[in-house]
C-alpha cells in the first residue's frame, strides 16, 4: 500500500535526513504511511526536468502530501511533525530563528563539504567523493542543458556553468590565486562552524540546563535539523564513522581551528548516536 507522505530523498543529502529523523520519531508505518523515492545527486538525476517539475529548485528532499508540496527540509519536517501519530515532545522558545540559523549558508554543510582549505585538502578531494560527485553532476548538467525545456534553460546553464568551475579546480591545475581565493572560502566556513558551535549552538543547548537536546529532555523540531547538521559537518571534517565522541569532538576543534567546545556538543553527539531514529534513518 502506498504511504501517503511521499519524501523525494537521497542517501547522500545532508537535508533529506532533517525529513526521515522526523518520519522516525513520528511513529509512521513504511509503506502504509511514508514511501521514499530516491533521486541520485550523484548523477544529477535532480536536474532531470521531470524532477525540476516537482522541485523548479533542484533540491532534495521534497516532500509530497496529497495535492500539497514542500520542496525544502525547513517546511517538510513541519509538515511532517504536524501529521505525526507522536509529536515532538521537546518545546523550543524562537525555534523557528534557530532552525533558521542552522540553515545559513556560512555553515553549510554542502559548502564544507566541497570547498578545500589548502592545497593537501585539495588533493584529498581530487582524489574523493567531491570530485567524483561534481563529476557525475556534470555529465547529468551537459545533457540536460542541450534542449531543455523553456522554463529551465536559463537555470540549468547556470548549473552547468558553476559546476564546471568546482570540477576544474579539482581536475586541472589553478594557478595560487585561484587556490587562495578558493581556500579562503573554504577557511571561513569551517571558522564560522567552530564560531556557530561554540556560540548559538551551545547557547541553545545549554540555556535551560535542562538537555541534552535542545528541546530539554525531549527531541525538538529544532533537533532534527541540529543533528542532521551536525552529522554531516563532524563527517564532513574527515571523522569516520563509529569513531568514539571524544576523538570526533577533537577532529572538529581541529578542523575548525576552535581551542574547545561546551561538554553540551559532545553530549549531544553521544545521546544522538545511540537514538533509534538516528540509526535507522542512517543519518552520516
């Protein structure tokens, strides 16, 4: 029986995680409740205009209920949340300017992920996932840009275009300033991370003194998205996975040049670690 939420996913998008930790601790039933329909990033199945129909953005997830769509993680997890058999029992103050946070492009974990912060990092991801994923987006992009139609072509040759020049700057041979500019980018994020962890994040889980979740001693909305976050940025720092929490913490400190972080972010990673949800859902 087909579920009635439909969540167009991928197992390796960071967002589409936000969605299925919310499924998880909902309580929903797979496939009498919820069907994922995977769309492969890594060969740009999302630039395919039958999926930029559903999503004009490209984006994963998305989520279809009925005749209603919600084409990001911030409005599909509240959808989710508000037709869940069991609500979130945690209870945020302002969590929508949280989740918000979380969501800003100077932490973004994608960016973290593709951007190198020096010419050693650059040669790990010459030889890695990066420039196999930006790879496999190209040859998607080249097709689908030859004759799309009308409403997409000004967007795909977009694509197309700021792809190329991720993946020849891993495939070819810039010259130091582009690499410096590049790093640059790259040095701020992983700086605006270790900024975002000891400042807002920490705040947030500490205020109450209640944890270890933001949501005091229950998961929130605002978690879902936190952890899934979080998850991708502690591996997106070169942390393997069932790598213990203290040397996870450490690696992140190291990567984001920050001298220590509050207990509260180790505590946090641990409790998560161990939680159902975050294991079936294979949040990474």
């Amino acid at each position: 029986m087909s579920g009635s939420l439909q969540l167009y996913e991928f197992s390796g998008s960071v967002w589409s995680n936000a969605p299925k930790i919310a499924i998880e601790e909902g309580g929903f039933k797979k496939g009498q409740d919820y069907d994922y329909i995977t769309i492969n990033l890594a060969e740009g199945a999302n630039f395919d205009p039958y999926y930029l129909k559903i999503n004009p953005a490209g984006t994963i997830p998305t989520l279809i209920v009925g005749k209603d769509t919600f084409t990001d993680s911030i409005s599909s997890v509240a959808e989710i949340n508000k037709l869940a058999p069991n609500k979130p029992k945690g209870k945020v103050s302002g969590g929508a300017g949280f989740i918000e946070e979380i969501h800003g492009a100077a932490i973004d974990p994608n960016a973290t992920l593709l951007l190198a912060t020096d010419d050693k990092d650059r040669e790990v991801k010459s030889n890695g996932l990066q420039k196999a994923f930006l790879a496999g987006r190209q040859k998607a992009l080249n097709q689908f840009s030859q004759s799309p139609p009308a409403e997409f072509k000004d967007f795909l040759n977009k694509k197309r275009e700021d792809n190329l020049q991720l993946l020849d700057f891993y495939t070819g041979a810039p010259d130091e300033q582009t690499r410096k500019a590049h790093y640059a980018q790259g040095q701020q994020l992983w700086s605006s991370v270790g900024a975002a962890l000891q400042g807002f994040v920490a705040d947030a889980l500490t205020k109450n003194h209640q944890g270890p979740y933001v949501g005091g001693s229950e998961p929130s909305e605002a978690d879902f998205h936190l952890i899934t976050w979080l998850a991708r940025t502690i591996t997106n720092a070169g942390v393997e996975p069932g790598t213990n929490a203290d040397d996870a913490i450490k690696q992140l400190q190291a990567k984001t040049g920050a001298s220590s972080f509050d207990d509260s972010i180790k505590l946090y990673w641990e409790t998560w670690a161990a939680r159902d949800s975050f294991k079936n859902a294979g949040v990474h």
